[in-house]
C-alpha cells in the first residue's frame, strides 16, 4: 500500500512540475524579448514547412505573369534608351493584349504624375484604360506626414464596400498617408488597388494585407480587388476575424488582420512572359503568340529584375519579385488556400499533451537510451504530423513552444527520477548500515569506516581512536528484567552516546550489548576524557523499562589510538577489546586505557 501511494504521489509530483514550467513560461510570455525568440524560430519553421510543401503544389494556370525581366530591362535600354519607357509603350502593349480577350490585367506599377515631356503617351494610356474596364491599377500608403506630401483625398469609388463587420486600427492596415495614381487616370478607372506589403521582424513576408483603412475608410488589396472582379462580387463581409467574398471563398485572418499565404514555389512558379517578346510580337502582329499566353487569363504586369530594386524575401526564397507575391495572394484566394494558425489555446493543449506522454514514459522507463530515443521519436512524429496538417489542411500548428515544453519537461523530469532515486538509495543504504534497533550505525559501517580512517592515517597522518564499550551484567539484566526492557537499555544507552559525542564521531553497535565509537582526529588522552564522560553519564542516568520501572546501568570502557596501539583496524580493535576486558575485571563501571 506505501508502495503504491508512494507512485501517486510521485505522478501528483510530476504533474505539478509540468504545471509550473508552465506557469513559468506564461510568466516568460509578458517579456518581449522571449516573445521575439519563440516567434522567430517559430517563423523559420514555417518557412521550412513551406519549402518543403511548395514543391508539392501547382501554381493556378489562369495566372500569368507580364514580366520586365532582366533580359526585357536590356531589350528597353537598347531600344528606347531609358527606364522607365514610355507610356505610350504601356497603352500599346495593352491594347495588343486585350485582342486576347483576358480576364483581367493587373498592373503592379505606379503612375504617380504625369509625364509633362510627354503628354501625348500619358493620354494614350489615360484612353486604353478608360476603355477597357479590366485592368487594373495601383496605389500605395505610407505614414509620411503632410509636410513631405499632403495626403490626399480619394474618390469614394475606390472604397472597398463592406457589408458586415470591420477591423481593429493597427500597423499593418491604418495608414495616414497615400501614393495615389495621377488623377489622370483615377478619372479614367474604378480598378484602384494597394500594393502595400508588410515584413516580419526577421524582413520576410509571410503574409498579405488585404484590407486597409485611410480616413477612416476602408480600401482593398489589388489583389483582393481583382479576386472580386474575377468572382463577380462588388463587396464583402467580415465575420469571426475573416473576410467572406461569397460561399466557397473567404480570406482567414490571423491576430494582426492580415492572411497568412500558402506559397507556391521559388521564382518561376508562374508562367512568365518577358515584356520583349510581347513588344516583338506586337510589332510582327503576332495574335497566335499573344492568344496562346494571354486568353482568358489574369496577367499581372511587373518588374522582376534584380536591377529595379522590386525584390522581397519570403519563406520559400530570399529573392522573389513583388509581382509574383501579388499573385500569389491572388492565387490564395482564388483556390481558397490560405495558412490558418492555431490559437494559442490550442497550441498550450498540444504542448501539455505531449508533455504528458513523455513525462509519462520517462517514469515508466529504467532505460536511459530508451527515453532519450522516445523523445527524439515523438518530437519527430508531431514534426510530420505538423507537416501533414499544413499539407491537407493549411494548418500551421506550432513546432518550436512543444518542443521547448517538451524538451523542458523531459530534462526535469528526468533530473526528479534520477534524484528521487539517489534519495532512495541514500535511504536504501542508511538502512544498510543503521542498526535497526539503536538507530546507530551496525557492525559494517564501522569496519568500513575503520578502514577509511587507517587509509587517512597512512596516508595524510590522521589520527584517531576508537571507544568501545559494553553494558555491564547485561546478560543477568535480560534474565531479571525481560529482553524487551533491555532493548530499551540499549536504546537510550546509543541515545547517551550520540549526545556525548561530537558530530564527525561515528557511534556504532559492535555486537549485542556492546556499542563504540569512532573518534575523528582525537588522540589517546582526549579520548579517555570522552570515555570518562560518557561512561559518567550512563552511570548517572536513569533508565526507563517498558513497564515505567527506572532503574540503573554502568559501562566498562575500552580506548585504543591508531599508532599508540596499533597500526591496522584488527590491531586498534583487538587493543581496545583487551582495555575493555581489564576493565571488567578490576571491577566494572571504568575507563581503561592502557594495559
């Protein structure tokens, strides 16, 4: 029955060391400094999930890219002898594509005022917008106060109209300052969408914003402008911190309001048209080259150089171009595919739980390799589990806070196992050595430390002596007054002992009635003073028998000092036992110390 309340006690042990370390990482949780590190590590976690699934997928056919790649920025610099080129260009190129009939052409590109050298292309491409009603145009906001740029006023009919909901004011989608179009061309179009992008503490991007609010307005995405042109819907709705476009699409959002995006591949995971060939065939008339890549499909016009500065960091690739980042996000909502995150709530259940299982099979374990292998197993497993989630489901379920609780939980533990068991086998040994009747030392600790104690001597010129001592007339005592009263003698005899004796002296039982003591760098004569004072006290105590009789015992004493009688622990021992027989036969209740 001790046996097992000793194990409950052990588990309630244990189950509370799991429950303060996580207190302690709640209590960890209010530093920013903590904050940041789990966040950041978490995070390239995520990207190394998203590296390794973005091989699996297949970007959306229907999205294709219109890039000035570097070969287009050498094609322009060779043919017009400057960047950026002339709209004139722009309204050209466009016009040639619409022969195709696409569904929409998303420029990631800003017209920011018009071109006064050249008012004639800045009116061609004010035309070509103004009469094709898919394209789409962009706008950005910022912070800048009104002394470096006034902000501006936007027309109402760029404002994202929202049926249901809002959102929070925070850093991500408040803005107070805009980079708006030239007026131009927000006179010509409807199509008006921001580009804004937002990094990570670590300067990636891993997520999109799709909503921002300017004035107290709220203002879409270029992307999300153009998934609802592309889905036929002229508003949404906000709901349980997500963005509902209609029934099979909504946008999830995470703590800070944006959409955590699924990533398709490295650069090139979209079909790329260079600018150049589109120009060349524009100029050769080509329409089966421009229906073949354009028809029927969304073309995002932007820069992917390396040269024009338009390049971002994102998880699957340190250098992708910001178009291809547009339409990624254009593809998350298309196909429904954004990363939802677990809650933090989940995330502290699913770090209990494994903290449980480990805890669980390092108390159920002796073997040491085992444990540590179970651990590396489980960690692993919940890895590929945490993987799988995020491939079937777009789950992102947290890596690094399980592991580190986990980890955590594994070491102290381990370290209360093992230290409970060194407690246990303290205990295990003091029984070993304790008489179980005085509560003194036995027999085999006194050798074993007679002969620690000659070592000392022989080596390092310790000395010390040794007192050993018998009850006189024990034998007739037991006769007269029963062996349980003389258990009892003995008792308070070791008890007399330990309290005349200094605490590096070692009280032992030799045998029966006989008990000695092990003095620690004591010579003969200070050895006889404690004998004399010993033997005195017993001699002046008296002596409680189980039937409450008091009554009176006396010891013969025996001394002998390593060096003065001997050399080795037999010839100490058999010196003090021939002091101990002389004084019984000169009349008991003595000291003797030399014969």
């Amino acid at each position: 029955m001790k046996e097992e309340n000793k194990k409950k006690l052990t588990y309630v042990l244990y189950a509370f060391i799991i429950f303060a370390l996580f207190c302690f990482l709640v209590w960890m949780g209010h530093f920013r400094v903590f904050q940041d590190f789990i966040t950041n590590i978490e995070q390239s976690s995520f990207d190394l999930r998203q590296t390794i699934l973005s091989k699996y997928k297949k970007p959306n056919k229907d999205i294709v890219i219109l890039a000035v790649d570097d070969a287009t920025y050498e094609y322009i610099m060779d043919k017009y002898g400057s960047w950026p080129i002339s709209r004139k260009i722009w309204a050209d190129t466009i016009n040639f594509i619409e022969i195709a009939k696409p569904k929409s052409i998303v420029m990631d590109l800003l017209f920011v005022k018009p071109n006064l050298n050249d008012i004639s292309s800045d009116k061609a491409l004010v035309e070509t917008i103004k009469n094709n009603d898919n394209i789409f145009l962009s706008m950005n906001f910022d912070n800048y106060n009104d002394e470096i740029r006034k902000s501006p006023k936007i027309d109402d009919k760029f404002k994202l109209k929202i049926k249901d909901g809002y959102l929070e004011n925070n850093e991500y989608i408040t803005f107070i300052n805009a980079r708006t179009t030239m007026n131009e061309l927000t006179n010509a179009t409807k199509n008006i969408g921001a580009i804004n992008v937002t990094r990570d503490k670590d300067g990636i991007i891993r997520n999109a914003t799709p909503v921002f609010k300017y004035k107290g307005d709220y203002y879409p995405n270029l992307s999300l402008l153009s998934a609802m042109d592309y889905l036929n819907i002229d508003s949404i709705s906000i709901l349980d911190n997500n963005i509902i476009l209609d029934k099979n699409h909504k946008i999830p959002l995470d703590m800070s309001q944006r959409a955590i995006l699924n990533w398709y591949g490295k650069s090139g995971s979209y079909k790329h048209i260079p600018l150049w060939e589109v120009i060349k065939a524009q100029k050769e008339n080509n329409l089966d080259f421009i229906n073949k890549n354009f028809k029927d499909k969304v073309i995002y016009i932007g820069t992917t150089a390396t040269s024009l500065s338009d390049i971002k960091s994102v998880p699957v690739e340190f250098n992708m171009s910001g178009v291809e980042l547009h339409a990624t996000f254009l593809n998350n909502i298309l196909d429904n595919n954004f990363i939802k995150k677990s809650s933090i709530k989940t995330d502290f259940i699913i770090s209990i739980i494994l903290c449980l299982i480990v805890g669980y099979f390092v108390l159920k374990t002796e073997n040491v390799a085992k444990t540590f292998l179970f651990l590396f197993a489980t960690l692993t497993i919940y890895s590929f589990i945490a993987l799988l989630l995020m491939q079937i489901f777009n789950l992102w379920i947290t890596i690094i806070f399980p592991f580190i609780t986990t980890i955590t939980t594994f070491i102290l533990i381990y370290c209360e196992k093992y230290l409970l068991k060194s407690k246990d086998y303290e205990q295990t040994y003091k029984l070993a050595v304790t008489d179980g009747l005085t509560q003194i030392y036995n027999h085999r600790y006194f050798q074993e430390q007679m002969l620690i104690n000659i070592n000392n001597y022989n080596r390092y010129g310790q000395i010390f002596s040794i007192i050993l001592m018998d009850i006189d007339f024990f034998k007739k005592f037991n006769d007269t007054y029963g062996h349980q009263s003389g258990d009892c003698v003995l008792q308070q005899v070791a008890s007399i002992l330990k309290k005349n004796s200094r605490t590096s002296d070692i009280v032992c039982r030799y045998g029966g009635e006989e008990m000695t003591i092990i003095l620690t760098n004591t010579n003969k004569k200070d050895a006889e003073i404690t004998a004399n004072k010993i033997c005195q006290a017993v001699r002046n105590n008296r002596f409680t028998l189980v039937n409450g009789e008091k009554v009176r015992v006396t010891i013969s004493v025996g001394v002998a000092t390593v060096g003065e009688n001997g050399s080795t622990a037999q010839e100490i021992i058999e010196y003090s036992d021939k002091c101990l027989y002389k004084a019984k036969e000169t009349g008991r209740n003595r000291v003797v110390a030399q014969i």
